[in-house]
C-alpha cells in the first residue's frame, strides 16, 4: 500500500457530507487499503485501484439542470407574456 493511498482511505473515510450536494452520510468504514462512503442522496464512494472513485454517481447535478432548464422555460414563458 502506498502512503497516498491511506491519505485517500483516511479522506474518504472522514468525509460526514457528500462532497456534490451536502447529504449526511449514512453508512461508510474503512481500512487499511478499502473505504466506502454511501450518502443519503444515494451517492456512494469507494477506493478503487487506488483512487477515491465513484461507485453511484449524486443526482444533483441532475437537479440542478433541471432546475436551470424549469427557470429558462419561465424566463422565455414570461418574455412571451404567457406567464
């Protein structure tokens, strides 16, 4: 194991919060070459060759297209006096 994998176990494991969109976590452990973090927005990181990776992506950015597409469709909706 190298030295900068248990930096990246020890930051996996430390984190409270998703790091996308704030979520408490819910479940997560490590230890000493595995982590695994699980979010209540359904995000779920793991170590993977080495790496922090993601295993089960956030779906805020999701949310937050959505949001801006629902806030252009108004926009030009008030533009077009309809709204």
């Amino acid at each position: 194991m190298t030295s900068l994998l248990s930096y990246r176990v020890r930051k996996l494991v430390a984190q409270a919060n998703c790091p996308a969109c704030g979520q408490t976590i819910i479940n997560g452990g490590g230890g000493i070459a595995f982590a695994i973090s699980t979010f209540a927005c359904g995000a779920e990181f793991v170590i993977a060759n080495n790496e922090i990776a993601v295993s089960k992506p956030c779906p805020s950015g999701s949310h937050v297209a959505a949001a801006a597409l629902n806030r252009e469709a108004a926009a030009d909706a008030a533009k077009a006096g309809v709204v």
